[in-house]
C-alpha cells in the first residue's frame, strides 16, 4: 500500500486543521502507521509457517489457523488504518470544492495568484464545520468498532501460547503453537493503546469545536441587534479611509460611546455607523 500518498493527502487536511487535529495526525503517523510499515512485518512475518501443531494430518494445520485466526493483525490494522483515515477525505474534498467556487467567482480582470489561493487556510465554520466535526465522529465511530472487532475476532488481546483444536480434518483435539506469542502480545497491546489515544485524541478535538460553536452562538445571541452593522465595518477600513492613528483613535471613541450610549438610551442608530464607516 501507498502510504506516501495517504501522507500527502491527509497533510493538506493537516493545515486546516486545530493543534489538537495535528497532535492526532502525527501520533497516526508515527505511531501507528510507521511502526506498521517498520516493525509489524518482521514481528508476523513467520504467522502461519511457524504455527506448529502435533498431527501430521494434511489440512489439519492450515484448518485450525484459519480458525484461530481468520484475518492477519497486519491486515486488519492496515484495514483500520484506511476506514480512520477515509473520513478526512471528505474534509479534503469540501476544501477543494470551496477553492473551485472561490476561483470561479473571481472576475477576469481580478489578478489570480494560484498559489496564494491553494496555500490559503480556511477557517472551520459553516459548512466546513459540520463536515469537520462528521469526520472526527466517523473516525471515533470506526476506532471503537475495529478495537471491538480485534477483541471477539481474537477472543482478547493477548496472544495465546497453546491453543486446542478440534476441528475437521484433524482426527482429534490437537495443540498448536504460536512463535513468539509474548512479543506479538506485547506489540498488540501496543498497537490497541494508540488506537485508543487516537480516539480521545479525536473525542477531545471534538468537544473542543463543540464548545467553540456553543460559545460563539451564545456570543451572537448576547449582542444587541444596533452593534452588527458595527462590527461588520473593521478597523482596517477606517484607518485606511481615514488615516492610521485617527482611525484607531475613532475605533476607541465607537467603543467608549458605544458603552456610555447603551446605558442611557440603548443601541444608536444604523445612521451614525453610515457616517462614521
């Protein structure tokens, strides 16, 4: 598998990111999928030659295997890897297609920097937060079933050294061997708690952009109808229009008259934010 490519795409999610999306992204890099790439193969790369068991019977091996383990860990840790790391796709198209809009409004007399536009950072609200937030539940959602999944499948999480097997054609009960069952335990247990920090990392990222909207919605509610006109005209505009020290010093006096104004006679008028703006 191309993890290169998974690489680069989940960077270019990685930049629109919050700091608590980026600690996840290298903790999946790093601990999940570079140990997957650098030490899984070597630690299983003898699962089912060196899996000895006490009969000669032909099929009798390969049978309680496959029982015992019907999906490789490798396997089913690459396959969780791809479900966790799929829903960031969908950030990664929203961004695209905010890009295409945003190129084809532009005017043809309108000077296009391309590169500027691509490393343009866009800020999760809107639209893009709801396809934000969907995609770390998705992520949380698939961590929590793959880690139940590798514990009914393997029957826990700790590699047995002897396991009894029945099944046809062995002639009877026959006990099989694992190779090296204390350090695949060790690398399972390994394995299963970055996934499990991976999804708190995910759960607190996601109670981080919850509590953000709660706030910011409960901030537009407290804000008189009178000071959205207000905070719509930046100060920038008035330094520019008006000169640099004289429109910082106009945005102190809206704020003072603002504050002395509202306790007298409530919100000024939209009129006296025209003239000023």
């Amino acid at each position: 598998m191309d993890w290169g490519s998974l690489q680069k795409v989940l960077g270019g999610v990685n930049k629109h990111s919050t700091s608590i999306g980026k600690i996840w992204l290298t903790v999946l890099f790093i601990f999940r999928v570079m140990i997957l790439v650098v030490a899984a193969e070597r630690v299983w790369g003898d699962e089912q030659s060196d899996f000895v068991c006490n009969t000669l019977q032909p099929g009798c091996k390969n049978v309680c295997y496959d029982h015992f383990f019907p999906i490789s860990h490798i396997r089913l840790w690459a396959l969780q890897l791809i479900f966790v790391s799929t829903p960031a796709l969908l950030v990664a198209m929203h961004i695209a297609h905010r890009r295409h809009e945003k190129k084809r409004q532009l005017t043809s007399s309108e000077k296009v920097d391309i590169e500027e536009l691509n490393k343009q950072k866009f800020h999760i609200q809107g639209p893009l937060w709801w396809t934000y937030t969907c995609s770390i539940f998705f992520r949380i959602i698939f961590e929590a079933v793959f880690m139940y999944v590798f514990y009914v499948m393997y029957d826990g999480y700790q590699m047995p050294r002897l396991l009894k097997c029945s099944a046809w054609p062995c002639p009877n009960t026959v006990d099989c061997f694992v190779s090296r069952p204390t350090e695949k335990t060790m690398f399972t247990i390994f394995m299963l708690s970055v996934s499990g920090i991976c999804m708190l990392l995910n759960v607190a990222e996601m109670c981080y952009l919850v509590i953000k909207f709660c706030m910011k919605r409960k901030y537009e509610a407290g804000v008189p109808k009178g000071t959205f006109f207000f905070h719509s005209c930046p100060a920038t505009r008035l330094s520019r229009e008006r000169g640099g020290a004289e429109g910082l010093s106009l945005v102190g006096s809206i704020l003072t008259f603002e504050k002395d104004f509202y306790q007298i006679s409530g919100p000024p008028s939209m009129a006296y934010f025209k003239n000023l703006c």
